[in-house]
C-alpha cells in the first residue's frame, strides 16, 4: 500500500495523517506479521529520532481503529499485520516462530460457533493453530532430534 492509501486510510479512521503513522503503516505493509521492536526499528531507519513508546503508542492507535490487526503468538509476543477485513487465522511454529497466514475453515466471520455464546453477537473467531514448520522438522530430523523436542532434553 503507498503512503497515499495510507494517508487516506488513516483519514477514514478519523485520524490525523503524521509521518511516524505513515512510517508504521508501511513498515507493517512491507514486513507482515512483524513485533513492535521490529516495527519501531523501522519507523526510527524512515524518520530517524522516534520514541519507542511513540511507536507503541501508535500500534495501539491503529489497531484500535482497525488499521493494523494485532495477533497474539504467545507469552507476551504480538505481531501486527494490515487489518484487511478478511477471515483468516494464523499458523505459528512453536520452534522459530515462523507466522503463516491461514484462511478459515468454513468461510464467513465467524466461522466457528461455540458451543454455548453465553448471549453474545459474535462478529469473529480468531484461531492460531500451533505447531512444528516442516523446515524446523527437516532440521530436527537431521539433528536427530524429535520434533518439538530441544536437544538435550531426551
């Protein structure tokens, strides 16, 4: 997406159009699902002095107007994507990290009903299938280690 989609994106979303949020937008649109350091370090390379909590400060923003999509890996990892209003979920890789995109199962948001919605309207179901990518197996094997399993700990 160019700066212009950006700048109008944020327009759209009632926000004002700054250089440190068009340097995010795109450091997001280039690297997908990239961490806030990464992104921070990004947006300091196009812009030069920008705090970290600017940046964070900034993430925060965007995704709360549904510009950017936060998505949840594990511990405290997040990783941030263009929010492009599709359904798809996320595959991580329990070794590297490595994040995928995954288009759901079924179709149209959401597409998973739970059991019982407790009274809810339920608009979307994030899902993050976790596993082992097959270069992470294909290292594992020729290390001669289980996969999932760290060396040593047989």
């Amino acid at each position: 997406m160019l700066d212009t989609d950006h700048a109008s994106a944020l327009r759209e979303a009632g926000l004002r159009v700054t250089a440190p949020r068009l340097a995010t937008l795109g450091a997001v649109a280039e690297h997908p699902h990239v961490d806030a350091e990464a992104v921070a370090r990004a947006v300091r390379e196009r812009l030069g002095t920008v705090s970290r909590q600017a940046v964070y400060d900034i993430l925060n923003a965007l995704t709360e107007v549904e510009l950017l999509r936060r998505v949840s890996v594990g511990s405290r990892s997040m990783r941030y994507e263009l929010h492009r209003h599709d359904n798809h979920h996320h595959l991580v890789c329990r070794e590297c990290g490595r994040l995928e995109d995954v288009p759901c199962a079924i179709g149209e948001a959401p597409c998973l009903i739970p059991h019982d919605d407790h009274g809810f309207d339920i608009e979307i179901a994030d899902v993050v299938y976790r596993g082992i990518c097959s270069e992470c197996r294909v290292s594992e094997a020729a290390a001669g280690t289980p996969a999932g399993t760290a060396p040593g700990s047989t």
